[in-house]
C-alpha cells in the first residue's frame, strides 16, 4: 500500500504528493514522519493506493504515524482541497489554516490531574507496613478520613517518597483524570424567550433547510434568538452547529448565552485563547463532546460532523475576509461546508454588505426579515450635529454642545453611555508647528500615534515603539501640535468633565487575557458609566441600561480612498447606534460629523437600509464596482524597492497581455505604488485591475503570479478590504 503525502514545507515547487510506502495502519488524513531529503519532516497522508506511478525500489516507507486517529477528517481534507481551488492556496497551507499549530505540531499535550485514594482500612495497612513506618501511616490515616486526595498536594503534605512506597504496595491507588484548560467564562442563567410571530416565521422558513438565508433584522430584532432556537434544532436531530461572530469581544456575552442554553455542548475558538486552551477546546469538539462551536473567522475550521447549522452573525463585517497570507473569505468556506452537510447558511446582519443583499434581491439568497425590535421597543432618535456650526459659534472643542448635555442627562438619569470612536491613542500624529517635521516610523511609511499613558510613540503598522517628543529633533522648538484625538485622548477628556466611571476598549485595554471580558463586565455593573471605544463595541453587544451613544468623529471612515467607504459608514452609525434603547426604547444617539447633508447619514438617521442600497447600487452600477465587477489586487513588497520594482514591472508586463487577451471586460489596470510605500522595512508596489466578475480572468491573473522571485513577496487579493 502507498500513502500519497502533502510535506508540511509552504513552497510553490513542493506543492504535490510524494508517495511512501505506508505503514500497516497508516490512514487517509493521518499525520506521519517521513524522510525528505536528508532530514526528517512531517505530513499528511491525503491518499492511499495499491500502486504508484514511481519506481517501487526507490519508494522509502513512512517513518512513524504520529497518531491512531486521522486529525484531518474527510470532511476537512474536501474543505483543504476546496481552499486550493477557490482561493489559489497551497495544500500545506491550507492545512495549516485548518488544524491549530498547537495540534499540528504537538505544541500543546493532554494535561491530567491526579489522585489517591485508599485501597485498605488503616488496621490492615498496619500490619503489612508495620508501626515503624510512622510517615506511610499517617498518609494512610489521611486517605482513609478524606477519602481522596490530589496527589501532588499529599506529597507536599507528607513526603513524594512515603506516597510512592504505598502506591507500590499496592495500600493506596494513583488515578489520572483529564484536566481541560477551558477559556474563562461565566454561566449567567438566561431565560428561554417565548417567540414573537416574526421570529417564529424565521424560524420555520429556515430550520430543516439546506438554503442560504440572510437574516436582515434591525438591532435589537431578537436575531440570536432566532440562531439559538434553529441551533436547539439541529442539535436534538443529533447534529452540530457553528456560530461565527466578527469580534473577540462578543464572544465573552454570546458564550455566557450559549452556555446557559447548552450546557456543556459550547466549545470557543479564537485566536486569545492560550495554546493549552486551544488544543483542548479543539479536540473536544474533535472528539464530539462539545457539538456548538462559537468562534471568530478560523472557527470555521472547527472539525465538526454532521453539521446542522452554519450561522455568520454581522455577515457584513470586513473581518470574515483574511487580510493575511493564507487569504480566504469565511462566506465561501462557510457556503461549501453548508453544502456537504445539505444544512442552512445564515447570514445575519441589520445591515448586510451589498453584495449579499444584491444576491437576496436576484434570489441567489433566501431573504428573511426582522423589521421590528423585540415588543415593537422604538429604535433610538438620531440627532445629526454639525461641527462646523459649532466651531462658528465659538466651540472649539472636539465635543458638542448636545453632546456634553444627553452624557449630562444620562448619567442624572443613572444610566450608562457609549462613545465610539475609531480611533486609538491620544493623538493620531505629531508634527512641528516651527519647520513641519512629523515623527514617522522608520520601518513604514506612516506617523506615529502618541499614547500619553506610555508616553510613547507607537505604530500602528508594525508595533515598533519611540521616545515621547519634548521638542522637535529637527529644529529644536517645543511648538508641538498634536493630531485627532483618540480613545485615550477621550477617556482623559471625560474623567475632567464627569465624575463617574470611564472605561476604554480598544487594542490596547484588550492585549491581555480575557481584557475583552473584564471590561465590559465591570461596564456592565457600573451604573452610571460611560464606555469609550472603536468598532470592537460597535455591534452585538446587548447593555440593557445603555441609554446614549455618541459617535465623535462619524467622518473617519466616510472619506477613505475606498469604494466601500459610504457602505462601512452607514454599517457603523447604524449598528453602534444600535447599541442604545435597547430594553425600554429611550434611547438616543449624537452623531457629529462635518458633512452633515451627506446621503450615508441621511440614509442612516432614519434606519433606511433600503434606500441607500438603492443609491449604492446604482453607483456601483454605474462605476463598475463589486457586484458588477471583481477587484483584484498583486502586493509585491521586499527589503529592496529596486527588486520590487523588477518584479512589479514584470508582472506588469504579463498582465496586459491578459488585458489585451479580453478587452473591453478588463475595466482598469495599472501599477503603482501601495498608498502605504513602506511596512517593517520591506517597499510595496501593487498591480490593480478590475473586470468582468469572470472565474477564468482570476485565474489567469493568478497563474501569472505562480513564480518564485528570490526576496519578493507576491500576494493577490480578491475584493480588498483596504488598499492601504
């Protein structure tokens, strides 16, 4: 028998099978040791044969099976197969998206517990160890009252040497119990809520389907509810589900949900989990005893069987789209899954990405709808503040005159407040008022934001770390100005103006373990507070006594050099406006901008998703952008601008023969340099073109990229989420 490998190496040239001779219960999806070369490397057996096309004497037999179950079961070597279709992966790295390092490379092992009990009365074990034995005896008159004891701890008590001489006698017994390093997390009992007729609607429309439906319901519609019941579905049809959410944040409440609704069903994956956690969240589920999978994009992944349900929550959210190497996005993934396992997709949003309310509207997606929240609750007023006004009349501050007076009357109110803004640090940038200099990071191309806390200069690209300036090192002068201000900046600004608690969540509150979940429990039993944060608090989250959300700087993201600009805007004033009234409807909302006529927040004031997808898509219509076109982007990037450049203008080159191979359906190409020139030392030069959605042109334009060039790193992406 041949066992057809995949060599965990990432490189183009050993992207195929190299056939062994297979050990006698060697087994399809089986991590083995192989030789390779003059070395000793793992893979992956993908395939079993009776017979090869090689030369029999020179096949070598695998080394060693690493485990008696296959980690990689059928259903996620078809998912491997189907990321090197789709996305143009290589197979060793699409096993690498699929099975945690920690499993792949035994990082992380079982941990056990272990204990000892007695096996005799102290009468009997007397006479066999004899009085003398003053230490075995009082171990055994210990075990004897308490029953049982950790072992470790008796050996600290008494000595390991007298434990030991009585577990050799045969007096005493040594048990291992396996001992799960589960994510922290609180059960905080949930009650079971009695449908509304919409919901019930929801959920007979998809539960016991294989379509895949956009859930479109406005915040505060009851849309888990509706996941949680179609979940209870599956899960007594003896089926699994899995449950995506776009931010780490979430999943602290969701969990506590879910755990109250399925106790002891829920595994989490995300990537803050420690590896000893992760491994050990995996193979529960692995092994099938946790049958809900609730994560961020890689759980995905989870290798689960017999899957009854995918649910996608903020199907819009750019995060479902992997920025880095290997690129995938989870809606495809999560699509092939559904169909292997004839179960519904869902994807929930209240205010889903264009493409995926064009293909609901052309019926490629089942359309179900929420319009109303949970008890017809009113949405939250919007009021639209303009800030040039407000600078006119003398204000020259970065907060309104509303908006200082609605924090006033929340917290006389004893309620609590949320301010989004999305922006971290005190300042975004510090420049010489005197000569214009401005600190940039001397590996990217981009300033430095100043954080006062460290008092530091931080980027946010590549994390490098400077002094604080005093005055300016290029002419010396201490007229330093300091940019728009952020997170820490309005936290600072609050705590001067109202004494209550202030919390902050952004990247830099976070970074430490289960920093998502402490704040926003201790946000959660501060009555009055107020949370300041960027997108991580924008949606999802489910405060009840959240009677006010200000947006400060709504203009952040409305001017980026971004198609989907005006769409992110809208999706954000919406959702993290969602965020307010959410128990008794008296919620209200101030949105500071210096564009206050602009369609997106006309659109958005009154809830109005109808209307400005009917404006997006008739201007993307007519522009030529996704749905109506694909985007594809080549990044080159090196240590070197001069061998980017060559191989920028090589492929350059290669592609218009591509453009003149299809004409009028190729809409743009061209080659420039990245708007970000320069990311932890290496330049980046980037190819755009746009096209006639058309499978055949992709590959083209990715069969020109599958070259090897020595220190240049070559990426194509489909549809960015950022061209920076």
């Amino acid at each position: 028998m041949y066992a057809q490998v995949i060599v965990d190496i990432s490189n183009d040239a050993l992207d195929r099978v190299f056939d062994y001779i297979a050990l006698p219960d060697t087994e399809v999806g089986m991590r083995v040791r192989v030789p390779f070369a003059n070395r000793t490397i793992l893979g992956y057996v993908i395939k079993l044969s009776e017979t090869t096309d090689f030369d029999e004497t020179k096949i070598k037999p695998i080394i060693k099976n690493l485990e008696s179950v296959p980690k990689l079961k059928p259903e996620i070597l078809e998912v491997c197969r189907f990321l090197c279709g789709r996305f143009f992966l290589r197979l060793s790295d699409a096993i690498k998206l699929v099975l945690p390092s920690c499993v792949r490379l035994d990082k992380s092992k079982e941990q056990y517990s272990s204990y000892v009990r007695p096996l005799l009365d102290i009468d009997t074990a007397i006479n066999i160890i004899g009085k003398r034995a003053k230490s075995q005896l009082s171990v055994v008159a210990f075990l004897c009252e308490q029953g049982e004891s950790d072992y470790t701890k008796l050996c600290e008590m008494f000595s390991r040497s007298s434990v030991n001489a009585l577990i050799d006698k045969g007096i005493i017994e040594r048990t291992y119990t396996r001992k799960l390093r589960s994510p922290e997390s609180s059960e905080a009992s949930v009650e079971k809520n009695v449908l509304t007729d919409l919901q019930q609607k929801a959920v007979d429309t998809i539960a016991n389907n294989d379509d895949i439906f956009l859930l479109k319901g406005v915040t505060g519609s009851g849309k888990t509810e509706v996941y949680m019941t179609i979940i209870e579905k599956a899960l007594l049809q003896g089926k699994t589900a899995i449950m995506l959410v776009p931010e780490i944040s979430l999943t602290p409440q969701m969990m506590s949900r879910f755990n109250s609704r399925f106790p002891s069903l829920v595994a989490v994956l995300h990537s803050g989990l420690s590896e000893g956690e992760r491994y050990d969240e995996w193979d529960r589920i692995f092994t099938g005893q946790a049958r809900v999978v609730l994560g961020a994009r890689s759980a995905i992944f989870a290798p689960v069987e017999n899957l009854g349900v995918i649910v996608i929550d903020e199907e819009h959210d750019s995060s479902y789209t992997s920025e880095t190497n290997p690129r995938y996005f989870t809606h495809d993934v999560a699509q092939f899954r559904a169909r292997y396992n004839h179960c519904p997709l869902i994807l929930g949003s209240a205010t889903p990405s264009i493409e995926s309310y064009k293909k609901a509207m052309d019926g490629v997606y089942k359309l179900v709808e929420l319009p109303e929240r949970i008890n017809n609750i009113a949405m939250p007023k919007i009021e639209i503040v303009d800030m040039l006004s407000e600078l006119m009349e003398g204000n020259t501050s970065p907060y309104s005159k509303k908006l200082i007076a609605k924090l006033d009357e929340c917290i006389a109110n004893k309620k609590q407040a949320i301010l989004f803004i999305n922006r971290r640090g005190f300042a975004s940038f510090v420049l010489c008022r005197e000569c214009g200099y401005r600190a940039k990071c001397d590996d990217c191309e981009v300033s430095l934001v100043y954080h006062k806390e460290d008092n530091e200069l931080k980027c946010h690209f590549c994390g490098k770390r400077y002094r604080a300036l005093t005055n300016c090192p290029n002419c010396h002068s201490t007229n330093i100005k300091y940019g728009a201000l952020g997170t820490e900046r309005v936290c600072e600004d609050l705590k001067k103006m109202f004494n209550v608690s202030i919390f902050r969540m952004d990247n830099d509150t976070t970074r430490v373990k289960n920093g998502h979940k402490h704040i926003l429990e201790q946000f959660a039993n501060t009555t009055p507070s107020i949370l300041v944060g960027t997108q991580m608090i924008a949606k999802g989250h489910d405060y009840p006594n959240v009677a006010f959300v200000g947006i400060l700087d709504a203009d952040v993201s409305l001017y980026n050099s971004d198609y989907k600009s005006n769409e992110r805007t809208f999706q954000l004033v919406t959702q993290v406006s969602g965020r307010a009234g959410r128990k008794n409807g008296d919620g209200s909302v101030v949105l500071q901008t210096y564009a206050p006529k602009h369609y997106v927040y006309r659109f958005a004031k009154n809830y109005d998703y109808n209307s400005f997808y009917e404006k997006e898509i008739n201007l993307r219509e007519t522009t030529k952008f996704p749905p109506f076109s694909t985007i594809l982007r080549i990044l080159i990037s090196s240590v070197s601008d001069n061998r980017a450049k060559e191989v920028t203008k090589l492929l350059y080159d290669k592609a218009q023969t591509i453009k003149e191979k299809y004409g009028k359906d190729i809409f743009f190409l061209q080659a420039m340099p990245a708007p970000v020139k320069r990311i932890q030392t290496k330049y980046r030069y980037q190819i755009l073109t746009r096209y006639s959605p058309c499978d055949k042109i992709t590959s083209d334009f990715f069969s020109i990229c599958d070259i090897i060039e020595k220190d240049v790193s070559i990426f194509v992406e489909i549809n960015p989420n950022n061209l920076r």
